[in-house]
C-alpha cells in the first residue's frame, strides 16, 4: 500500500489486502494489552521531551504547513496534529529511530487535512496527501520531498507501519496512535503528558473524531476506515485512557 496505490485507487482495499490488514492487526494485539496492563497498574515510562532548546522546524515548508493547519484545521484537529508530532518525537527518542524532523513535522501538522471533510469513494488520508504534496510543491520543495510527505499522509492509518518510526508514515503513525488510541502511552512519562495536554488540550477529540470516522466509513465503504471500524477501532478509540 504505498503512494502510487493510494493515488491510483483512492485507498480502496482489495480482498487480499483486508486480509492482510488483519493479519497485521492481530500481530500487534499482544502489545496494546501489554500497554493497557501497565496503564491499569500504573507503571509508567520515562519518555518525554525536554523544553530547553526545544525548537519546531523553520523552514519555508515547515512555517507553509503550519500556515495551512492553523487556516483550515478545527482547534481539536489542529491540537492533536501538533499532539501526534510531540508523541511521535518521544517514541522514535525511545526507539533510537533516526528520522527527517522536517519531513515528519509537516506530515504531522497536514496528516487530517481532510479528516473532517470526506470525499466519496476517496480515503481521507490520500486526499489530504494529495493536497500536501500540492502544498509542499507550492512551498519549493522538490517532487521527491513533497512526494514524502504525501506519502506519510497516505500510510499513516495502516495498520503496522507505527513499527518504524524512521519512515515519516511511521512516524505520524505512531504518534497519531498514541493521541487516538492511547497506545505505547505507558512507555511516556505521566507528568510530561499531563503538560502537553495542558498546552495542547484535546478539545473533546474523541466525540470529534469518532464522528469524523463515521462519516469517513459512510462516504469509503472500501476503504481503510470502514475496515478499521469492522475491527472493532472505534471502540477502541472510546476506550483509549484519556478522559475526552
């Protein structure tokens, strides 16, 4: 399932590819109940980002794509873009995965572009893929970066691509699966995440985003989303340990 999949068939899954999702899926089980079982105990991690010296990217792309998100995203949405780039950074410190900061904090600030504005018979995650790379064109990046970056946006609902956070996909992946699901939350620090969520507050996101993937499975009836919903994701969003 890589970009000229996404961009040739809109992210319509074939039999073979549900299959292969469920596979996936079932292969990563063992770690979201050892995550819930360190939450329920309260054993907690140390992952965190120090704030001395901490610095976002600046260049014409980075300050472009926050541009955009903060133009067009709604603040629950924005938030948890910023929220997904945070997480992101900690587990792929914790993971020692090298990665492009520019490449993965554009694709985190743009990976919902179209979350909340589906398009019949298109994935949510190839539109918006498809208008950051338009987007990163516009900023003078060249086709294979921006290409990047559509590309993350594209993969980031996958399920196991999270297990390479030095791909941007996995990157947004991971992160994003931190702030939706509540996954390898454990391996984070409590008083860290408290703060981020203190200066970046979720804004009833679940109610938001559980509506947003409704609409998405209503609108792709073959795509990723209404796949993952079968699967049981929705709930599992309701259950994720955060209080909204």
């Amino acid at each position: 399932m890589d970009w000229e999949w996404a961009t040739r068939t809109g992210g319509a899954l074939s039999k073979e590819q549900r299959r292969r999702l469920a596979v996936e899926t079932a292969r990563t089980l063992p770690a979201v109940v050892l995550n819930r079982v360190r939450l329920t105990l309260g054993r907690r991690g140390r992952g965190k980002l120090e704030p001395a010296g901490l610095r976002l990217p600046d260049s014409a792309l980075s300050v472009a794509a926050e541009t955009e998100a903060r133009e067009c995203l709604s603040p629950h949405v924005l938030e948890h873009s910023l929220r997904t780039y945070y997480f992101g950074r900690v587990l792929a410190d914790l993971d020692g995965a090298a990665y492009d900061d520019e490449l993965v904090y554009v694709s985190c600030l743009l990976h919902d572009l179209q979350l909340e504005h589906p398009t019949p018979g298109r994935c949510f995650a190839v539109e918006g893929g498809e208008r950051a790379v338009a987007l990163a064109l516009r900023a003078g990046a060249p086709h294979e970066r921006a290409n990047a970056i559509g590309a993350a946006i594209a993969a980031h609902i996958t399920p196991g691509v999270a297990d390479d956070l030095s791909d941007p996909g996995g990157f947004v992946s991971a992160g994003a699966s931190v702030d939706v699901l509540g996954a390898r939350l454990a391996e984070l620090d409590r008083n860290w995440v408290a703060e981020l969520l203190r200066r970046h507050p979720r804004h009833d996101f679940k109610r938001h985003v559980i509506a947003a993937f409704e609409a998405e499975a209503k609108a792709v009836p073959e795509g990723r989303v209404r796949w993952l919903d079968s699967a049981g994701f929705l709930h599992m969003i309701r259950m994720a340990p955060f209080t909204e």
